[in-house]
C-alpha cells in the first residue's frame, strides 16, 4: 500500500513541477511564440471552447486534477490511520527544514521550509519581472512608440505598468488557497487552515502592491497624454478600464482595513469590508476577460466550493447542550455531536450567534476529543472582544436563557498529528492559549487507555494572569462521557500565576453549568458532507467543473461562435465573462447542493441513533445548576490531574531552563498564546543550543 502512496505522491508533484514550470516559462518568448500558438491552434480554433480553452487546459486543469486526486489520497490515508498513532520510534526526516528560521520582522516566524518556498518565489517574480521587461522595452523604438503616439519613456511607462499587473497575477493565482479551509491541497502538504492565514496575508499586501504600482502607471500615463477621460473607458472587446478600477477601489478598501491598528480596535470594520472581496474579483474578472482569468481560476474555483459548501452548513442551527461558565471569564460550550463526525486535536470551529451578530463568524479551538467524547464537542471562548463579551454576558447572567441558537462551519484541523512521535512533549501557553493543549491532553489519555500506546512524557506550562484563570485548568478532563483515566500518562503541570503572590478565593466565584433545551429542529454538529468527505469533495469539485465544460461549449458553440463571425467587433467581452461566472456558480450550487442534501438524509438517520447526551435535567430549574468542583475532585482522575499540578505565584516560567532540561531525544515544543512568548520559545528552539528541540506554533490570526 505504501508503494500505491507514493506513486500518487510522485504523480502530484509531477503535475505541480509542470505548472511551476509553466509559469517560469510564460514571460519568455518560447512560451509566447512557440507553446502558446501551438496549443492555441488546436484548442482556441475549436468552436466549442472558444478563446478560454488554452487556459482551462494549461493553468485550471492541472490544479483542479491535483485537488480532486489529493481528496481521493486523503480519504484513503485516513482510513489506513496510520498516521495518527505511530510509535515514537519513528522521526519526522524533515525535522530540521521545519525549525524556525527567522523569528524576528515582519512575517512573524518562519520554518525552513517556508523560507525555501519564499525564496523561490520571490525569485519567480524577479525573473518573470526582469523578463517581461527586457522583452517589453526590446520592442520599443522611438517609431514603434510614435505609431502609438507615446514618447519612449511613457512607452516603457505602459510596458512597466503592464509587467506590474503580470506580476500581480502571479499572486492572485495563489491567493485564495489558504482561505479555502476544506480544500485538499493544504492538508496535501501538512498545513491546517489557521495555520496558513498568513500566506494569504502575505499574497494580499503583494497582490495590492503590485496592481496599486499597475493601475498608478496607468493613470500617471493618461494624465501626461491628457487622455485622463480613459479612465472611464469600457472596451466592448479590449481590456475595460472601469471595471479594473472598480476592481483596484474594493482591493484597496479591504487592505486599508488590515492595519493593525484598525483590525484590532475596529475587526467587524476589517471583517465586513472584506465581503468586497467579490466586487474585487467580478470587476477583475471583467476587467482582464474570462480567456486571461483562468490563470488565477483555479485557486478561486475551490474557495467558491469550500465556501458554498460552509453556507450551507451554516443555514443549519445546531444543538447546543451545556455551558460550563468559569470565574475567569471563560466560557465552555457543549455541542451535541454526531459520533460520526471525528476530527483531530487543535482543530477549530468557527461559530455563528444570531442575537448577537448574523454575519460574524469566530474562530475557537476544539477541547474535546472525537474518540474520547464521540457525542460531544466543545469549544473553550475567553471573554476577549466585543463579540465574546456580549456571549459571556448572556450566560452569565442571573436570568440565563433556555435556549441560544448557534450555527457552525467546520470543524477545521490537520490532517494527521506528529505529536505523539516525540520522546517528550512541552506545551507552553499563555493564558486562553491552553485551549489546543486541552485536545492533546485528551487525545494522550485515549491513546493510552484504548490502545495502550507508549506516550510521551507531557510537561504544560501555563501561565495566567490571575489565581482565578486556574480554573481553566479542570477543562482538561470533560463535564461527563466516559470515565478519563489521566493517571496512565506522565503529566506534569507547572501553572504560573504572574500577577499574584499568593492564592485567593472568592466565594461568590463558582465554576457553574448551564444546561439547555435545545429546539427539536436543532442538530448535532455533523460533517457537511458526512464520513466520506474527502471522496465527495473531490466528486462536487470534478463533476461541477466537467459540467461547466459542457455547458459553456454548448453556448460558445451554438450562441457566442455565431455572434464573434458574423457581428462586427465580436462576441462582447464582459457578457462572455458574465455567462461564464454564472455558470460557474450555478455547477457548483448545483453539485455541492446535491452532494450536501445526500448526506443530510443520512445524517437525519444517525440524529435518531445518538444517545440523549444531554442527561436529566433538574426539575424547577430547567437551565442551571451548581458545578460542584469538590464533588469533582472527589473522582480519581481529577485527584490524578489534580496531584499533576504545581502552582507557582508571583512569577514568569524560566523557559530556555525548562526546554534546556529536556533530555529526550526529540523533545516536541509546541507554543499557544501571545505573539511575544512564542517567539521568545522560537528563538530558543532555533539558537542551536540544543537540536533536540523542535518547535510549532499553533494561532489564529486574521
């Protein structure tokens, strides 16, 4: 079976080598004088595809066929499993290209790995720009410009300004791959979804340099020329200087609405204004044309599916259960889950509260455990922001509601864990951050207990502000399910509490549960597209697009052919556009709906097999009652996590002491929390000092 692996690995890589290839090869003139007539004769002659067929072959193709065949890989990877419990024997071989290698500047912290790919394309966009250059300003002559009625010097202007919007392209290709959280090419390459917000971050202040540089040339041109009224020109068969200045106005809006400053004190400004993202692309789409757009297609096709297939499921309330409400302003949610539905440690889930906004979506990470609670999912929400202030609000209050009415999307994680590969694991987190911990932690007990695996031996160090957020510290072991034996792993809990010298108690402070009556309409959260979600996913992105292909020849053929022969000036190029977009929306509403109702009916059968999770509630008050955490600790496994834990007041963990004493052969560092610890253990890690350590970030960022 590994051979089979590694053939479809081979083939993939084989596919992606040639796109990279291709686009190496597009600024030269053998592409442009000797590729591209030659396939432009054979496909762009045909009637049937019309002037797009060279781009659905040569840049859509490939990477749809390495989506749909990354689904195929994936599902079948996760029915072997083998992956997910392997012995600690076996290593990661790329180890070392995962350390960070740059921790201090702009881009936060940086793998090996990372900086070779950033390396090399940063290196294509030089190459491709110092080309097209050369090529452009090759063909320049003062009478060629005269022919154009330009200078020399604002014909190189225009060539520059076209080479910058290339450029921008190149970006664009690759921009919406990160965003696309379902998507198979990420996990293709070990990367979960919160993990590669920051590619996307990178590729949008590129994508906008580059057509804020494309468009400023342009208008500097016009405005010498005095033909400033171009900017209002809309070419019915040439590039439309409107539509990619409206296109420009929504990219710059959106952007203007990342600096820090703005998204921090104002997210719903920044995450609203990044709905243009659709005006951003419509108005490119027709700026540019159809034929030209299908180099960045591809990239856009799977967001448009992935985000579809999340609309629908967010159209559905889910069953929210319990609520357990902690001192320090930290919330536990309990969802009724389909059991299903499985998924690994620090995925994530991004929940809806209408009462409180209808368009918001937040990002937590997962607590509970798949195999350990398969009825049950959590989430842990520290009152952080506007949004989950109001939330602890409502639950919090004297008056607690009977029923709150979430939705969901997700959840979303990795594709396999590495963790338990480790001789030793140090999970380092600064307050709320010991959420993605809370899932590891569950998932070493079920390890442990179900298969008798060897774990590692597991130190946490987290530090909190205040003697109250220790109580966070009991979301490591669930509200109820199976009995969770910690006393099988070797724990050790060093808890530092900074801003206090000594324990407090505040009696009027209790840890509490809510439970709640959930609406018969409410479901269990369940996968979107069920257990064989990888192998629908590739079916909705294959089918949706054979079918594009069929009904857009058929109208190039029979409606858009016709026109381009015998109208004068041809078919026009933004309805082209127009009918293209549509019909791309309307096969991917039409596959991911049919897929998605398909397993909603086998979903409906699994809600009436799932036990009644919910327990018995307390007659006359339907919506609370007391967490006792003495009745609790009363239980072994809490006396176990409880024995675990070593309270340190009034000060900050010594890490490089703590990391440096770990002698394991390979000692796995895993930080979760703010922005300036997890650099500080980076750095650490990547100094040298010892190579046994090997770091990983785990946040979310927007």
């Amino acid at each position: 079976m590994n051979m089979i692996w590694a053939g479809i690995r081979l083939l993939l890589m084989i596919v992606l080598l040639g796109y990279a290839m291709v686009w190496i090869m597009r600024p030269t003139k053998t592409f442009k004088e000797i590729w591209l007539p030659n396939i432009r004769k054979k496909l762009n002659s045909s009637t049937y595809f019309g002037t797009q067929g060279t781009g659905f072959l040569v840049f859509s193709f490939p990477i749809l066929f390495v989506a749909v065949v990354g689904c195929v890989y994936l599902h079948f990877r996760k029915r072997s499993d083998d992956s997910k419990l392997e012995s600690n024997g076996k290593k990661n071989r790329l180890v070392t290209l995962k350390k960070p290698m740059l921790v201090k500047g702009p881009l936060g912290i940086v793998s090996g790995t990372e900086l070779a790919f950033l390396i090399m394309f940063v290196a294509l966009l030089i190459w491709s720009f110092s080309v097209y250059l050369l090529n452009g300003f090759a063909t320049i002559t003062p009478q060629s410009a005269a022919k154009k009625g330009l200078k020399v010097w604002q014909a190189k202007l225009a060539s520059a300004s076209l080479s910058l919007g290339l450029l921008g392209n190149i970006c664009l290709a690759l921009l919406f791959l990160p965003v696309a959280r379902g998507s198979s090419l990420l996990p293709l390459f070990g990367l979960p979804s919160e993990a590669s917000i920051k590619y996307h971050i990178w590729l949008g202040h590129t994508v906008l340099v580059f057509f804020t540089a494309h468009g400023l040339g342009y208008i500097t041109l016009w405005a010498v020329k005095n033909q400033i009224s171009a900017m209002l020109e809309w070419a019915r068969d040439d590039v439309s200087n409107v539509a990619g200045e409206l296109s420009l106005l929504s990219g710059l809006v959106m952007w203007a609405t990342t600096y820090p400053g703005i998204r921090r004190k104002m997210f719903e400004l920044f995450f609203y204004t990044h709905y243009l993202y659709i005006l951003f692309m419509v108005f490119f789409i027709f700026h540019v044309g159809i034929s030209f757009a299908c180099l960045m297609l591809p990239g856009f096709y799977l967001f448009l599916v992935d985000r579809f297939l999340r609309f629908l499921q967010s159209r559905q309330r889910v069953r929210l259960v319990s609520a357990r409400i902690l001192p320090c302003d930290t919330v536990e949610l309990n969802f009724s889950k389909n059991p299903r539905l499985s998924y690994n440690p620090t995925s994530i889930l991004f929940i809806n509260v209408p009462s409180i906004s209808g368009l918001q979506w937040h990002p937590f990470t997962i607590t509970s455990n798949s195999n350990l609670e398969p009825e049950k999912l959590s989430v842990v929400i520290k009152s952080d922001g506007s949004w989950t202030r109001k939330l602890h609000q409502m639950l919090s209050s004297p008056s607690s509601i009977d029923r709150l009415e979430v939705s969901v999307e997700g959840p979303y994680g990795p594709a396999s864990t590495q963790f338990i590969r480790h001789d030793q694991l140090v999970m380092v987190s600064g307050g709320s951050g010991i959420a993605p911990f809370i899932s590891i932690i569950r998932e070493l007990i079920f390890a442990s207990t179900t298969y008798k695996c060897k774990t590692p031996e597991v130190i946490l160090v987290c530090a909190f502000k205040k003697s109250s957020e220790l109580t966070m510290l009991d979301l490591l072991l669930p509200i109820s399910g199976s009995p969770s034996d910690i006393s099988k792993l070797q724990l050790k809990i060093e808890a530092f509490v900074t801003r206090e010298k000594g324990p407090t108690t505040d009696s009027s402070k209790t840890p509490r549960a809510i439970w709640f009556n959930p609406h018969a309409t409410d479901a269990p959260i369940s996968a979107i597209l069920g257990p064989k979600s990888w192998l629908w996913l590739g079916a909705i992105i294959s089918s949706s697009f054979i079918i594009f292909l069929i009904i857009i020849g058929l109208i190039t053929g029979y409606y858009i052919y016709p026109i381009d022969q015998n109208t004068e000036g041809g078919f026009p190029l933004a309805l082209r556009s127009f009918l293209n977009m549509l019909v791309i929306c309307i096969c991917i509403a039409m596959t991911a709906s049919a897929a998605v109702l398909w397993n909603k009916k086998q979903n409906a059968r699994d809600v009436k097999q799932i036990q009644n999770v919910e327990g018995p509630t307390p007659a006359g008050s339907p919506q609370s009652w007391v967490y006792r955490a003495d009745r609790e600790l009363e239980s072994v496994p809490h006396q176990s996590l409880f024995q675990a834990i070593n309270v340190h007041y009034g000060e900050r963990p010594d890490l490089k002491k703590i990391l440096f004493e770990c002698k394991g052969s390979s000692v796995g560092v895993l930080a979760s929390g703010p922005k300036m610890m997890r650099h500080g253990i980076a750095n650490i890690c990547s100094s040298g000092l010892a190579d046994n350590l090997h770091f990983e970030s785990i946040s979310f960022t927007w």
